[in-house]
C-alpha cells in the first residue's frame, strides 16, 4: 500500500476481538454489561461522596475523582465498540479516531495518578496519622489533582501531534477494540522511531514513576502493620492492603506497561487486545467494589441519601438492594 497524506477520507476499521458473526452478540452482551456496572457503580461513589458531608475527605476526594476518570475513560471506548458491532460496521473515521485517543491518554495517565495519589493518602493516615490533617490538607489535594489533569493533557497533546505527523496507508486494518497510540504507530508507513522514543519514555516516567510510589507507600504500610499486635487487626489490614494493590498493580499498571514495553518485540495483536481489556474495561469496572461499595461509610452515605429521596419507586428499591449487596 502507498502512504497516504491526505487524511480527510482515510478511515481505520477497528477489528476487534472477532471476526466471526457467531460471537459478535457474546461480545456485545459481555462488554454492554460491563460497562453499565462500570458506569453504575462509579456514579454511586460520586452520588455518596457529593452528598455526604461526613466523605469530605481526601481519601473520598480522590476516590471521587478516580469514579469519574473511570466513567470517561471507559466511555471513551466501550461505546464506540458496541456501535460497531450493533450496526455490524468497523469503520472509523481519522478524526474520530485520533480524538478518541487523545480522551484515551488522557484519562489513562489521570487513573495512574489517581492510584498513586490514594497510596500516598493511606501512606500518611497509616505511618503518619498525628501530621495526616496537615500534609493532607485540601489545598495539596486540590494542587495533586490539578497538576495531574495539565501533565495529562499535555501528554495527550504531544502524543496526538507527533501521530499527526505521520502518514498512514489507505483502509488501514486496526487489530484492536480501539485506537491505541501504540497500534497507530505500528501501523503509519511513515518514520516513527521519534514517536517510538517518545511513547517509551512517557511510559517509564508517567507510569514508572507513579508504580515506584504505589510500592514504596504499601512497603511502609505493611511494615507499620506488622507492629500491630491484635493478630484479627492484622488481618484485617493486610486484606486490606491486598485488596487496593490488586487492581491498580496487577490489573492495571502490569497489562498497560506489558502492552507499551512489549509492542516493538511482539506484533501479537490478540494478546495485546486481551490485555487492553484488562485495564481499560475490568479495572474500572473492579474499582468500585475493591475501594468503596463494600466500605461501611459509602453504603452508609447512600442509605442516607435514599431515605431522604422524595419518591421511593422501583429505582430506589433496586438501589437499595445494590447497595446491601454482599451483607
């Protein structure tokens, strides 16, 4: 194929996971229902924190803003993936795809902050709580975050120009659900080893550096737990703790990494469309329950909010039942 400078009419066709029609409606039911208990369940941590007083606190501050990156960052894609297979059509157009991955960077490199901001707020509560109100205080949160979103934007933004630059083959196949920096590099007939350079680097700095965090914060955690002497307290703790390193270590910061490190030795697109679901779709989905809807004060927060609701229909009830879930 010739490259292809004149993107106005050049257009990907995302393949996703099959080619075969037999499994596009098992790959629709599965991936629909994801993203509704994804979308569900983020928006109930945002419904208690916002609306209870007693949640104004910097852990339910960044768990608030971790709920919404989640609901973007899965709406990014997930939609778009099951209009295609509803309309039974993988086209995309060059527009809608670098925009959508442009949002992709952008809130992927915002949850790796956010996991790492939470691992430093349960650092200090737990090896440091008589200075917590003072290194915590709302104005470093603020700070934390705001400085977060710039550093991802402007990462998107230099990402998305360097693609730009390049130029793609006519009715380029995307091996994928979505349109990844890594798989648009892959695929451009032009020179890209400055982009190449580029995505590595970023992934070592903005992913590497926030990893170190997340492992240091949890050694001193589990160091301070171990002191503790009651041997349930204990236990109780280390759950805890590998419960929150479940999703952003395994789940989410080990496929993503695994997938940006591993794209110019391997051109497995299977593997690398399996891994993307990993922490594009299940880490989101996970991160509700893991962090919050099995946590007393949220469920508290949303048996409050709900009694105090005007009307109390088959919505309320069905809240309800959610939010008892697992008593």
């Amino acid at each position: 194929m010739e490259p292809r400078n004149d993107t106005r009419l050049l257009e990907f066709l995302l393949l996703g996971f099959s080619e075969g029609p037999e499994l596009q409606s098992l790959v629709f039911g599965l991936f629909l229902s994801m993203y509704l208990i994804t979308v569900f369940g983020n928006l109930l941590i945002l419904l208690a924190v916002s609306s209870d007083s007693h949640l104004h606190t910097p852990m339910y501050f960044f768990l608030a803003n971790l709920s919404f990156v989640d609901i973007c960052f899965t709406s990014t894609t997930i939609p778009k993936m099951l209009l295609n297979i509803q309309t039974q059509s993988k086209i995309i157009t060059y527009e809608d795809c670098i925009t959508q991955m442009n949002f992709f960077l952008i809130f992927s490199v915002l949850d790796i902050y956010l996991l790492a901001m939470m691992a430093y707020d349960r650092f200090v509560a737990i090896c440091h709580p008589l200075q917590y109100t003072v290194i915590m205080n709302p104005w470093l949160c603020g700070l934390l975050v705001l400085v977060s979103w710039i550093t991802s934007v402007l990462h998107s933004l230099l990402q998305t120009s360097m693609v730009l630059q390049l130029s793609f083959c006519t009715e380029v196949e995307i091996p994928h659900f979505l349109c990844e920096l890594n798989q648009l590099i892959q695929l451009a007939c032009s020179d890209t080893f400055l982009n190449n350079v580029v995505m590595y680097l970023a992934a070592v700095l903005l992913a590497g550096g926030p990893l170190v965090g997340i492992l240091y914060s949890y050694s001193k955690i589990v160091s301070s737990i171990r002191g503790i002497s009651s041997a349930q307290g204990k236990y109780k703790a280390f759950s805890t703790c590998a419960s929150h390193l479940l999703a952003p270590l395994s789940l989410f910061f080990c496929t993503s990494l695994g997938v940006y490190l591993s794209s110019a030795a391997t051109q497995s697109s299977h593997s690398s469309a399996t891994a993307s679901v990993m922490y594009t779709v299940v880490t989101p989905m996970l991160n509700p329950f893991i962090y919050s809807l099995r946590n007393k004060d949220i469920k508290g927060a949303l048996r409050r909010f709900s009694a105090m609701a005007i009307r109390k229909g088959p919505i309320w009830q069905c809240l309800r039942g959610f939010i008892c879930w697992g008593e």
